[in-house]
C-alpha cells in the first residue's frame, strides 16, 4: 500500500516542539513560544506546518503568514535567524534513505505551499543542507554565512582568536570594561541605530520594530540582554538566546565612538567562555565590517540558505519591478 502524505497546521504546541526539538535544522527560533513572541512583536499569525506520512508528522517548517500589498505571505519573521525546513531522523545503514524521505517531503509541502500562499520566504538553519527540491520547482535559493565556534577549553578559544581580537580584548580588560545584564531595550535602540547610522540603506531591519521584538523577547524570557560599560558609559548591548545546544548572538548594538576600545571584543569573549552550550553562533557574516569582526573569533564558516518561491509567475514579476522602482 502506497504512504499516505498529508500537509496540515500543527495546532499542538507540545507535539511541535518535541518535533522541532529532535528535527533535522530545529532550532529555538522555530519554537512555539518564539514563534509567537516574534507575531507579538512584527505582526502576523504563525503557521506551523506539519507533513504527515501515515499520520507521522515527518516534517514540517514554520512562519508567520500576513497579507500584505493584497499578497497572501509566509515569512521568517524579521529578526529570526531560522525557521525553515525542519526533518525527522531517519534511520538507515546509509545516506540514500534520508535524501530521498526529505525530497518527498519536500515536494508535498512545497506542492502546499503554492496553493495556499502567494510569496514564501524562508530561511533554513545550517543543518539543512539539501535545497535541491526548493531548485528543481524554481525556487530562488539565497547563499548566506554565519559564524560558529565549538564551544570549550578557554584557552583553546584563546589561541583560536586572531591577533588583533586578543589585543583587542586585552586592552577593554586594562580600560575596566565591565559586562553585566540589562534590559534598557531604549539604550539597544541607539546602539543599533548606531551601527548603520553610516550606511546609505540603514539598518536591516527598522529600529522600532528591533526595539519592540527584543522587549517582547526579554519579557517572555527568551533572551537575556549585557551591556559592556567604563565609568564612561555602555560601549555595546548584545541580546544573546539560549537554544538546544548553541548560543546565539541574536541582536546587538554599539555606540562608534567607542570601536577603539575593544568593548565590544570584550562582551563577546566574556559570553560565549562563561555559557555553559557547547556552540555558539554569532547570527550573520554577510556584511564586509561585520564578519571581519568576527572572523576575528577564529569562528568556522558555516554556509546555509533561504528560499523564496512565488504563487505564480506574474507574482515574481510584479514584486522584481516593485523592488526596481523601490531602489
């Protein structure tokens, strides 16, 4: 008897997570309560969808669905690193197996996907290296970088660091940095507003909506907020999220005035060497000034992918010449 497939929204939250927590590419920010922070804080309604292979719930991926410009969305939430392609285990003496129970997996949800949305977009963890079914439909498929370092002996992470990065760090030490915990989500709006103040385009990701998102965030306990500070005044703010296995450097912001001083160096080397996960991600290499910064962790860098699939073909068109007559 042929496998039945079925693509549903997951209403159960514990049946969700304990998916997400021993899925292929889960991760905290495709959890319930992340999900529905990040719908508290941009707006939307979060869509949880399962792919069922004899009532098994095998796969699955998760966003916020709104409608926007008369456009029916599935989104990763602004400011969430992943919450793409998530897969079961599959058991097996080989790789041929799982290749293949991803790939129709994929192509029931992607089969979904184009029936009940007009614009999707998401971003896949690094675990999910496989986007081939996303290509073969005529996806568009999005190369992008983080930073990982494997967490551990400090003196292992210290010899891993450049040069400059441990001058750096030294130097905050002798000035009397200090990290401590905050929640002045007012102070993370200028720092990060800080940060882009130089470009032309801004900021990734509206101030206000950055501000909202991480209140949300450390409200419902999902984040934990330090500043780096001299009697001078706070350098840098970072909002980091504990996740399965990993740490992550989820929101940050800095105050230039202070680049000189190696602050920002500091609060990073004082996190992630005190947290007791065995990695640390630092969310995004993708920007020439920032993943110099830090690449100067000695991180690993680690490839993965967003996709983006469109309704029809007259939906791709009109949203390219939207964002031509944008730019």
């Amino acid at each position: 008897m042929a496998d039945a497939f079925e693509i549903r929204l997951v209403a159960d939250d514990t049946a969700w997570d304990a998916f997400v927590g021993q899925a292929v590419g889960g991760t905290v920010f495709s959890t319930s309560a992340w999900l529905r922070c990040a719908a508290s804080a941009t707006g939307g309604q979060v869509h949880r969808l399962g792919c069922y292979r004899n009532d098994r719930l095998v796969a699955g991926l998760s966003g916020l669905a709104r409608r926007r410009m008369g456009l029916y969305r599935l989104e990763t939430p602004p400011l969430t690193p992943y919450t793409g392609l998530l897969l079961a285990p599959v058991a097996g003496k080989g790789p041929a197996k799982a290749e293949a129970a991803q790939h129709r997996a994929c192509t029931h949800l992607m089969d979904y996907l184009a029936q009940h949305y007009d614009r999707v977009f998401l971003v896949h963890a690094p675990a999910i290296a496989d986007v081939r079914p996303f290509t073969w439909q005529g996806w568009d498929v999005h190369l992008r970088y983080t930073y990982r370092l494997p967490l551990g002996d400090r003196n292992a992470l210290w010899e891993r660091a450049e040069r400059r990065t441990r001058t750096a760090i030294r130097k905050a030490e002798k000035l009397g940095y200090q990290r401590r915990p905050t929640s002045d989500v007012a102070l993370f709006r200028r720092q990060y507003e800080a940060i882009y103040a130089n470009q032309a385009d801004g900021p990734p990701i509206a101030a206000a909506l950055a501000e909202r998102f991480v209140a949300a965030a450390l409200a419902a306990g999902l984040a934990q907020a330090y500043e780096i500070a001299s009697p001078d005044g706070p350098a840098a703010i970072v909002a980091f999220v504990e996740g399965f296995d990993t740490t992550y450097a989820w929101a940050a912001g800095a105050d230039p005035a202070y680049n000189h001083t190696g602050a920002v160096s500091l609060l990073y080397w004082q996190h992630y060497t005190t947290t007791s996960q065995p990695h640390f991600d630092f969310v995004g290499a993708n920007m020439p000034s920032i993943a110099f910064f830090k690449r100067g962790f000695g991180c690993d860098l680690v490839p993965h992918y967003a996709v983006e699939g469109y309704k029809s073909g007259w939906v791709k068109r009109a949203l390219a010449v939207r964002r031509v007559l944008r730019e």
